[in-house]
C-alpha cells in the first residue's frame, strides 16, 4: 500500500505527525509526500518516515507554472490530487492499493477495514457524515456545510489498480486541472465537490466504519471512548482529521459538540500538538509559499491570478505568469473590460438599427 499527501513547505510538521503515525501503525506502507514548491525545502528531507518527496511540478503536469498560478494556497494543494494518483499508478507498477490522506490526519491502527476494501472496490470515499443530525445547530454546521462543501470528505481517498481506478483518476485530474477552485457561488468548493459526481460515473464503495475520518464535523454523532484503545461508536478509531487545526476552527467544533474536558478527545489533541511542536511548527509553519510571489519578489495579489484563469486568452497570451506583476494583470482586465464594453454596446446598436 502506498500512502500520499499533498503539502506546501508550511505544512511540512503536519506531514511528519502524519507520516510517522503511518509508519507505527501501518508499517509496510509506503509513505510519498507531493511538495507543492519550487525546491525541496531542506526539512522534507530530514524525515525518515518519508519514503519520496516528489515536487508537484515533476508529477506530469504541461505548463505546471501556468496551471498552478490560477490556485491560491490551498486550492493548489487540492488541484494536485488527480495526477498525483496518475502519477502513482505509473511510477508504482507493482502497488495495487494507492491512499490519499490530508496532512493535518493522524492514523490511530491498522487500516484494516480499507485493505479489505480496496480488494473487492476501484474507489474508496467516506462521507462527512453517517447519521442524520438531531439538532437544528447540528443541521446548520454540518448538514449544510455538506450540502455545500461536498458529501465526500476528500482528506481521504483510495483507489486500486484497475481499469476502473485509472480511468477515475484521468477523470478526476482532468476536472481538477481545469475547476479547482473555491468558489462556491459557482457550485465548487476545490476538489470536493467533483466527487459527489464520482458514484454516478463509477465503481465506489463508501466507507461508513465510524472510526474513519473523525472529525469536528461529525463528533456530534461519533462518541470517543479511551477502552483498551480509541474506540468511535464501540468500533477502533482508525483516524483523526484535525481540520481547520490553525484557524481554531477545530477547537471551536469539538468544545461544542464534546463539552465534556474529560473526554479522550482533548488527549487527543493535546497529544497532536506536542508532536507538531516537537516537528518545529513555530518555525516551519510560518515558512512562505515560494509559488506566492512573481519573479521579481512581488507577492501576487489574489485578484491577479483570478484575472489570469478568467480572461481565456491570458493562458495564451502570457507566456509565464509568474514573469509579468500584479499592475499587468490590472491593466490587461482594465483593458479587456473596456473592449467587452465597447463590443456589447456594439451589437446593442446594431440590434437597434437593424429593428427599425
């Protein structure tokens, strides 16, 4: 089995807690990090639970610089996924089970119940949630954050080699590279949304076992029990997904659905911030994004690259983004706005002439 995430240098300490829960619980795995920076920062390749650092760039990607300027941070991080998995099924041509896993999880046991999975299902998804909410609160910060963000909770995905799977994965790469954003006015919210369309176009076995993917949003209705080990609903905690860990989001979720301190949830997350703090996140999760500035040192402006994915022409026109400034990209939509003007209220004349 191989086991992967997708990072940028900042999240490199919630990768190393990551991948060392990999290795004590599931020790024959294989475990890949995908780095999304121009370089390998130095740290990634300081941690011997890291089996292979692979910079996104090298994945297979044509024109990587352009495909990764449209992407903030964190949706450039999802936008990788699909041909990270491509990537995978051709490098690794003796592996037959491939598990994507979100950096800010930690893995708690053998990932039993998903092995057996993976050998009788192409695609492997759990749901955000597996048991209606009781509680209008509930409802409101779960149920439609669902409806809004996506049924699949894509910290986690798994495939297994087949016809099935690659085909999937040419799919999922192909949305992603083209419809990764978070926009959710526009009906997408980075990778997630894609894959509530994944069990009408194929094969998928949907996990519901409790102990998988535990997270703030669903502790309403998965009750955490210390009992010869961490168990979720009378079943083995599989894994834990610290979501929203740095906004404190997180905290927020679990103090109010798990009011009670004595619960193991707080040792749990207690537990998960000394393994970062002994990963230096004080120092490398303030490390910057080297995809976040031009070449020239500017920090580019969010506006400038939804300019340079909106625009059709700018992909074809600019040779590499990262070349140009954030005054090109103001002047070019100034520019093209002023035309767009001018060719609308051309055909509104010419409408007008040709009714009279």
């Amino acid at each position: 089995m191989i086991i992967t995430t997708s990072i940028c240098a900042n999240y490199l300490p919630k990768a190393m807690v990551l991948a060392r829960s990999v290795k004590r619980t599931n020790p024959d795995a294989h475990f890949i990090v995908c780095l999304l920076e121009r370089e390998i920062h130095p740290a990634a390749l300081t941690c011997d639970a890291f089996d292979e650092v692979v910079l996104a760039k090298d994945l297979g990607f044509e024109q990587f610089d352009k495909f990764i300027f449209k992407h903030s941070i964190v949706e450039a991080a999802t936008a990788v996924k699909g041909q990270l998995f491509v990537y995978m099924l051709n490098r690794y041509v003796e592996e037959n089970q491939f598990v994507y896993l979100d950096p800010d999880i930690e893995v708690y046991d053998e990932l039993v119940e998903l092995k057996a999975a993976l050998d009788e299902h192409a695609i492997v998804l759990t749901p955000h949630l597996c048991h209606p909410e009781d509680i209008m609160d509930a409802v409101m910060d779960n149920e439609l954050s669902a409806l809004q963000h996506g049924v699949f909770n894509l910290g986690f995905l798994a495939i297994s080699r087949s016809e099935e799977a690659e085909r999937f994965a040419a799919w999922w790469a192909s949305r992603l590279s083209m419809f990764c954003y978070d926009d959710i006015p526009r009906g997408i919210f980075t990778d997630q949304k894609w894959i509530d369309l994944a069990p009408c176009y194929f094969d998928v076995y949907i996990l519901k076992h409790p102990g998988y993917n535990v997270a703030p949003w669903n502790l309403s209705k998965r009750k955490l029990i210390y009992s010869d080990g961490y168990q979720v609903n009378g079943q083995k905690l599989r894994f834990f997904h610290y979501s929203g860990f740095d906004s404190g989001a997180n905290e927020g979720m679990i103090r109010k659905y798990v009011p009670d301190l004595s619960n193991c949830v707080y040792n749990l997350r207690d537990d998960y911030v000394r393994q970062l703090e002994e990963a230096d996140q004080s120092k490398l999760g303030r490390v910057e994004w080297s995809y976040d500035f031009f070449h020239s040192g500017e920090p580019i402006k969010r506006n400038s690259r939804i300019i340079f994915r909106d625009v059709p022409e700018l992909p074809y026109r600019v040779e590499n983004p990262f070349a140009e400034s954030n005054d090109f990209f103001e002047k070019y939509a100034s520019v093209e706005m002023v035309a767009r003007n001018v060719i609308q209220q051309g055909k509104k004349l010419l409408k007008r002439i040709i009714n009279r």
